[in-house]
C-alpha cells in the first residue's frame, strides 16, 4: 500500500503572494466583496495540489496579529504595515472556501500559523511523508527525512523542494542551523535585531552556537 503524504499549507503566505499578485483584478462578490486574493490563492493550491499529489492536504493560519511572542517582545512585528483593507475581509471567505472543500483549517490564537505548521508536520510525518508549503524561509529548520519544505518561488508551479541533502547544498547548513543563524542574522519581517556579521561567520566554523568555542564571542 502507498504511504500517506501529507500537504500542509501556509495559508497566510498563499494568502499574500496571491492578492499582490492579483492586485490588479476587480473580482467581487455580488456585495462588492473583493475576491482577488481567493481567486489566487486556489490557483496556486491547486498547482501544487497537482503536482506534488497528496494524499490528505490541511492549511494553516494565523488568528490574528496579537501572538505569545508580541507579549514576550513588545516591538515584535511593529514594523509591518497593516494589512490591505480589500484583503481583510478575504480572511474569513478564503477559510470558509478551504472547508466546503472539506480541508482542515488549523490555527490557534496566541500562536502563529509557523507554530500550528512545526507541531503538525511533526505529528503527520509519523504517518507519512510530509511536505510544508510555503514562501517562508524559517520553515527549513522542519527539514528531516520525513518532512520537506516547498519554497514557493516567482511564478505559478515554481518551486524549490528542500530535503537534507538540497538544504546542504543549497544553502551549506543543516535544519538546526536555521534556527541559529535566524538567532545571528535578526529577521526584518519579525523586527529582529541583527547581532553582527562577524558572529555569522563563526557559526561556519564551529557548526553550532552550543560549541564551547562560541561562547565567547556571542556574549559579547
């Protein structure tokens, strides 16, 4: 018999790419309910449906703006713009769309779609192989034998699929390393700090920052 492969996708970024994308369009609703964005979004649900067939598919998504990190971090995400109004009330329709689809929509407020993505690729991959999509970056540290991470990139059906051995390639690191350099480098998007370039580059020589020989030039 055929093993499970599970499709977990990054609602919100789907979301985004597709209404910036679509801009352009006037679709509504007979209400005037814009539906650029939904209108997308399944375009490109549907792609990679296609391509890279799934045998069950969930869709995760943030519950709104206000998260344990922003309580733990006050100016976390304080640079990013508000959303879109045309796009606002596409949140609730896209969702409502997904589920007449009978797809599980998953999110939990207080936590981001990122969170409700690591714990079910973690739970599915014990039932199969699991494939994350998405257009976020931070997603690789997912990346192990059973879970790969689709990047979506410029384009319909364009994609880069990272297991172990691409991820190595592709970006030198391993899934751990992520999360280290993410630690080093800040994140724009989050409103964090970048701590320098030159402890960036120790992590090339030292492999992790729980090496002895890191300690001392972090702390600093």
């Amino acid at each position: 018999m055929n093993e499970n492969k599970v499709l977990i996708v990054d609602g919100m970024a789907l979301l985004f790419r597709a209404y910036f994308a679509q801009s352009y369009s006037a679709r509504r609703l007979e209400d005037g309910t814009p539906t650029n964005a939904i209108f997308g979004f399944f375009q490109y649900f549907f792609d990679a449906v296609n391509q890279f067939q799934p045998t069950h598919v969930v869709c995760c998504w943030d519950m709104g703006s206000k998260t344990f990190r922003s309580d733990l971090y006050s100016n976390y995400k304080a640079n990013r713009p508000s959303a879109p109004e045309d796009l606002i009330p596409q949140f609730s329709l896209v969702k409502d769309v997904v589920a007449a689809l009978q797809i599980p929509n998953i999110g939990l407020e207080g936590y981001e779609a990122d969170d409700c993505i690591g714990t079910v690729s973690k739970r599915f991959s014990d039932l199969g192989h699991v494939y994350v999509l998405t257009g976020d970056q931070d997603m690789l540290q997912l990346v192990d034998e059973r879970i790969h991470v689709i990047i979506m990139k410029k384009g319909r059906s364009n994609y880069a699929v990272y297991d172990l051995d691409f991820l190595k390639v592709d970006k030198g690191i391993h899934p751990f390393q992520v999360i280290e350099m993410k630690g080093l480098t800040g994140d724009t998007s989050g409103n964090l700090k970048d701590v320098g370039k030159r402890n960036r580059l120790i992590i090339g020589k030292y492999n992790s920052l729980k090496n002895p020989c890191f300690r001392g030039l972090y702390a600093a």
